[in-house]
C-alpha cells in the first residue's frame, strides 16, 4: 500500500498511518489485487465506522480511495467502491457513507456519482451516499 501511496500522492500517508489504519477497530480496509503472479496490489480503500447514538445511524466515513496509476481506468476503483457499498447495506446499521472531494477531482467525482453518491456539503467538498434505496442501483455494477 505504501509504495501506492507514494505513486499517487505529493504527500502520501506515512507507513505508520497506514499501519494505524489496519489495527483501528472501527476501520474497514479493503484491498484489490490483480489476477496475476507474483500477486499486485492494484488498489485499496480505507474508511472508517462512524457510531450514532440512535441504531441504524451509524456512518461509513470513506477516509481513501487510492488506485495505483498504472492500474487506473480498470474497474478497481469502482470494484472497491461498490465492496463497501454493499457491505454497508448487508450490515444494515449503516446510514450513509460520507466522503470529501475536490471538485476538480473529475475522475473521482465521476466515480462517485455513478455509484449514487450526491453532494451534501455547504464547501462543496462533502459527498454522501444513504443506504436503502439508494444503494439498490449500485448492486452489482462495477
């Protein structure tokens, strides 16, 4: 992941926010290898369970979304993306996953959008996604 990190980002997460964000229990990270040997990383996402005060409340916030350049325009972002859609909604105690993003970010955004994601924030930088109905559509698509 660290190696990702780096061949994406001008300030990439450290190996120890990487290693904080694996141990973290209220953490879901999901990783995307490729079909081939030795074995590659393609991809990974990273959020984190959110709890509410009343059930069914609870939030998926998307802390990264990170898909080697190499490996980009293949579906493994969108791959990742819809794993945690549908792990949120199986799960059931989930409200909604809320993400930010520069709105210049235009393949990030495109990627959101087409999962059901909707902007929510007064700064333009928040997206959000609610589960029920809403998550329907993205079921399967990838």
């Amino acid at each position: 992941m660290a190696w990702i990190e780096r061949a994406s980002y001008a300030s990439p997460w450290s190996i120890h926010s990487i290693r904080e964000e694996l141990y973290t229990p209220r953490s879901t990270v999901l990783v995307a290898v490729l079909d081939r040997l030795p074995m590659t990383v393609a991809g990974y996402l990273c959020s984190r369970t959110i709890p509410a005060q009343e059930p069914g409340l609870s939030l998926f916030h998307l802390l990264k979304l990170t898909v080697h350049p190499g490996c980009r325009r293949r579906g493994v972002g969108s791959a990742l993306l819809a794993s945690l859609i549908e792990e949120a909604w199986r799960d059931g105690r989930i409200h909604s996953i809320v993400l930010d993003v520069a709105r210049d970010n235009h393949a990030a955004v495109k990627l959101y959008l087409k999962h059901g994601f909707r902007w929510a924030g007064a700064d333009g930088k928040v997206m959000t996604l609610l589960t029920g109905t809403s998550f329907l559509p993205t079921m399967g698509k990838g």
